[in-house]
C-alpha cells in the first residue's frame, strides 16, 4: 500500500464559549486535518494543533511544513503493516526530522501526518487501533477545565460538572483572582472532588512558591505549568519548596527536554499530549519513559481539537499501565460542530468507552472539513 494524495485543511470551528488561560484566549478550534489517500482506495485522517506559546508553530506554517517537506518525503512510498507498539515507531521514522525556523519542534505537522496514515493502515486491515494498542481498560475516566473566569463564573461552571458527575477538575489559574477562583471551586465541588491547577507558565519562581502557599488550604492535587519553559534545575528549586506536586506540560515536548527534567528530579508527574508530542508512537514512548523513572502520567488534550486528536488521546490513555489524570473528549461541549459522525465526548462522571472501529475510530465527515476550512491545499 502506497500514499497516493493528501489534502490539508486548516479549520476555523467556532467554541460554543470562549476559553481563557494565563498563555491564550481563544474562541474557535484552530486544528490542521490532514487527508491521505492510498493506491487501494482507503483514506485516513490525522490531526495537528498549532500552538506558538507550545512547540512554535502556527496554522500557516504547519501547513506549510506539511505540504514543502513531510508530505514529499513520504508521498509513492510503501508503508509498512501495523501489528504493535513496535510497528508504530517504524512509521514513525519514516517521517523526516526536519527543523523550521522559529519553531521549537514542529511536532503538531507530525502528528497530523502520523495519526492520518495510522488511520488509513488500520483500515486497510480492517481493525481499530485499540488492537495495536492493546487496552488496559474498556474506558476511560476524564475530568473538567474551568478557565480562567471570575469567582462567581467558576463556581457556576463547577456546579456544571460535579452535576455530571466529574471526579476530577482542573482550574486554570495565573491570571486574576486565583485564589478566590480555587476557594469558589472548591466551595462548590466538596473535599472529595480531585483539584488540581494550571498556571501555563505564568509565574517566576518567587511567584510561584507565593500562589501555591497561598492556594495549598484547599486541597490542590498537583500544580501544573507553574512555570515558563526554562531551566530544568529553576524547576527542581520550585519543586523543593513546594508543598503540592508539579506537573510539567510546555516544558517538555521533545525526549530531550524529559530526559533534563528527569535528572533534575524538577517534576512529579509529565503531561503528554498527541499533537504536543509528535504522534502516538512519540507520545507513547514519552509516557512510557516518563513512567519508568517514576513519573506520574496525564494524558492531556488541545482545547479545541476534533474527534481525531480526542480519539488518539482515549487509544493512548486506554493502553498505559497507569494514569493519573486525562483530559480532552470535549466535543460538541465546546465545539459549535465536531468533524465526526461519532460522538466522542464523555459521558457521566467523565466516562467514555473505548473506541472499537476501524482506524482511530471517528468516521470524519469531509463536508464539515470542507465547511469549516480557511485554507484547503491539495498534495
């Protein structure tokens, strides 16, 4: 089987509300589709989100960076059958390692390619990606984000989600009134709700130690971001004078970055993301390192992806040993329309069943690409 075409979408779906946190605003899902067609007539689809503030890239340039250099260097070639783990790292070297100027690492236009092809393979064979990935658990258990809105706005979004029953909430903070955010949540939800927070690297180190005092009385499970990307040691400090475990997100998005924060000991748990990491087989590998030097794992989400990127993230947190948060499967709860017929977004109590159809389990509607796209470029 053969790559035969491709067609780029850069998506602009409006949010059913506007989301705030300390890095952006955003009111619509900026995600890039991409579409591969094979010499047998299957077709697949993949999804990255651009995000400057994460991995430097931005819509326009994944696009392009898809169109000039990924796509070039895979278009004619065989690819290979996907039987296991191990199949997915040999696609994964297949993609080139190309540099762009200006971008951490362009690993949004990876992912994007990387999902859109394991689509199409699984197809091809007639079998879900949940048989490559072999589950440790039918469904998976996801938690509420409360952006960074008034007291008064979160407590009412709080009231919202312990109706459905969420176990776990997570609070942007780093703008604002943080603590009467995290009082007024906590007010809300009671004791036995799960509680953590994300600053998106909002606060120097003096600030930080500052906002997590004064933020500690109410029972906050992990602090994640509370720092820039910057040094892996500036984090270890931080993490000393803690007194709630740190989470790290966009300081680490490539393997080398993980490594420094696992010899600095500047982390309690890893936040892996699909698109934010450069595809499941990166992805995997990420949390499965992360694991094994005593990490603890949350599988994150983009705020705004589609169906594809939350089914990627649901395989993923399906088949790790152990996870301690996931996010994501907010579908048509933030979306104004998602790109698949199926539905994916959870259900009470945050649960969501394993996706057992073919591929990565969403059968995307290419009209809504089509409805939605700003940018659509043939390959």
């Amino acid at each position: 089987m053969r790559l035969t075409s491709a067609t780029v979408y850069a998506l602009d779906i409006p949010f059913v509300d506007a989301f705030r946190h300390a890095a952006a605003e955003r009111g619509a899902c900026d995600s890039v589709v991409v579409r591969v067609a094979t010499d047998t007539g299957v077709e697949g689809f993949g999804e990255g989100a651009p995000r400057r503030y994460v991995t430097g890239e931005s819509a326009e340039g994944l696009v392009d960076h898809l169109a000039g250099v990924l796509w070039p260097a895979l278009a004619g070639r065989d690819l290979p059958a996907l039987r296991g783990e191990a199949d997915l790292a040999v696609l994964d070297a297949m993609i080139p390692e190309a540099a762009v100027p200006g971008v951490l690492a362009p690993h949004a236009s990876r992912a994007a390619l990387e999902l859109a092809i394991v689509d199409a393979i699984l197809r091809e064979q007639g079998i879900s990606a949940g048989e490559i990935l072999t589950p440790r658990r039918l469904r998976v258990r996801y938690g509420g984000v409360i952006p960074a809105v008034s007291p008064e706005h979160a407590r009412r979004l709080a009231r919202q989600l312990r109706l459905v029953g969420l176990a776990q909430i997570k609070v942007k903070v780093g703008t604002g009134d943080d603590v009467g955010r995290v009082r007024a949540v906590r007010a809300e939800v009671g004791p036995e709700v799960s509680l953590r927070v994300d600053a998106n690297g909002a606060w120097r180190l003096t600030e930080a130690v500052a906002a997590i005092e004064a933020i500690a009385p109410y029972r906050i499970a992990a602090v994640e971001q509370p720092l820039p990307r910057c040094d892996a040691a500036e984090w270890a400090r931080l993490r000393r004078l803690s007194p709630i475990p740190l989470v790290a997100d966009e300081s680490v998005v490539t393997r080398t970055d993980l490594e420094a924060f696992i010899s600095a000991r500047a982390a309690d748990y890893v936040n892996v993301r699909v698109s934010k990491c450069g595809g499941l087989a990166r992805s995997l590998a990420m949390a499965q390192r992360a694991a094994a030097s005593g990490l603890g794992i949350q599988v994150g989400s983009q705020v705004g992806e589609t169906a594809i990127l939350s089914a990627a993230g649901r395989h993923l947190a399906a088949t790790l040993p152990d996870v301690a948060f996931v996010e994501g499967s907010y579908g048509s709860l933030l979306l104004s329309e998602d790109v698949s017929a199926d539905g994916v977004r959870f259900g009470h109590g945050g649960e969501a069943r394993l996706l057992t159809g073919l591929g990565l389990g969403v059968r995307v509607v290419e009209a809504r690409l089509r409805k939605y796209a700003h940018r659509l470029v043939g390959l």
